[in-house]
C-alpha cells in the first residue's frame, strides 16, 4: 500500500520525507487555505519535494472552467494530479485530461458504481471517502472493498483505489485489508502508526534494565 500525505504544509511533507513513507502527497482548498499562500505557488514547491504524485484541486464546478483550471494545474509540475468531483462536468474533465496524459484524482466517491465511471472516464485515481460514509452509519471499508472486487474483475481498469477521509489507525487497517492501493494520510495520523502502549513500555523496560547494568554500546 502505498502512502500519500493528506497536509499542503511543506514544513510537515519535509518532516516526513526522510522516513520513506512518503509516496506521495494530496491537497483540497480547504488545506490550502490553511497555509495562506498562493495555490500555484504552494503545489508548486510541494511538487519540487515530492517525487510522487500531488494532487491539486479545481475549484470550478462546470466542464469548461474545470478543464481551464486542470490545465493550468497540470503545467505546474509533471506530477500533478489534478483533482476533479466526482459529478457530471468532473468526469467530463477528467475524460479530457487523461486524454491528453494529465494524471486524474476523482474525489468525493461514495458508491461502488460512482468509482466504475471514474474509471471508464480515465481517472488514474477514485477516492472513495471512508471516514464521511461511518458518519452516516454506513460502511467505508466494505465500499473499497465492492470498488477493489468490481476492478479486479476487469483487466482494462487501472484505476488505482484511493482511501481517503481516513480519521483512525483503524480505518487505514481496514483500508489495507479490504485491498485499497493508496492510503490518503494526516501527518498527525501517520505518526500515530508508530505508538503501542505495550512497544512504550517495553522500551521502558529495556532501557531500566540497560541503565541499571550500566550497559552501553559505544
């Protein structure tokens, strides 16, 4: 599985760069605003630490001005993905620029059948949104599964499975076991991964008995 960083901070994707779990980075409006600088500006310098893929987001809502806005986000880096909503106009967008090379993100996908026509319109990504379905009382982790199966069953689609709207380390474990390609992760989150209470005082443990010992390695 690989590991995307859901932040449009550059000082946390620096952070996180030397670990190698980085593989990639996705953005939203709402996360750019947060760092209150100039969008192209901020993708761009994110895209210049980031070998993978960087997912920027259109604002616009109808075709035209959807396709203006990837276009223009495209010819920032070569590993933009641009990010289109999964509606009528985003998947006519998406069409367009895949057809033209331009890596694809279809965003807010919440059913099985919305992720097929991100596929057959040539999105590189579908990012069904985990975490808002468990709001509704509904299953995120059975949706990437019914996405993952529907791809397997047909060799055309590669469409890779994003999960995104991950909120727990239980939901990026149940990403990973119903089959998803791509985890969508908030830093905070992704340094959670590292903490077990029971790692924590084994630790404790270990360096008691080494400093009662006096034990040391150089």
């Amino acid at each position: 599985m690989k590991f995307f960083i859901d932040t449009a901070d550059i000082q946390e994707i620096e952070e996180l760069l030397p670990t190698g779990f980085v593989d990639g980075v996705t953005t939203n409006p709402s996360l750019i605003a947060k760092v209150g600088r100039p969008v192209k500006k901020v993708i761009a310098d994110i895209c210049a630490l980031v070998k993978g893929p960087v997912s920027a987001e259109v604002t616009a809502m109808d075709h035209f001005n959807m396709l203006k806005e990837g276009r223009e986000l495209a010819s920032i880096a070569p590993n933009v993905a641009v990010k289109v909503p999964l509606t009528p106009d985003g998947l006519l967008t998406c069409k367009e620029l895949s057809k033209r090379g331009v890596m694809v993100n279809v965003t807010l996908v919440f059913s099985a059948l919305q992720a097929l026509l991100a596929a057959k319109a040539g999105a590189t990504f579908v990012s069904p949104f985990m975490g808002r379905l468990d709001d509704i009382g509904q299953s995120g982790s059975e949706l990437i599964e019914d996405i993952c199966e529907i791809f397997y069953n047909y060799e055309d689609i590669e469409t890779e499975v994003l999960a995104a709207s991950i909120r727990t380390p239980q939901h990026l474990q149940a990403a990973a076991e119903a089959g998803a390609d791509i985890a969508t992760i908030p830093p905070k989150l992704l340094k959670q991964l590292y903490h077990h209470p029971l790692t924590d005082k084994g630790l404790e443990i270990f360096l008691k008995d080494a400093a009662a010992v006096g034990l040391k390695i150089l």
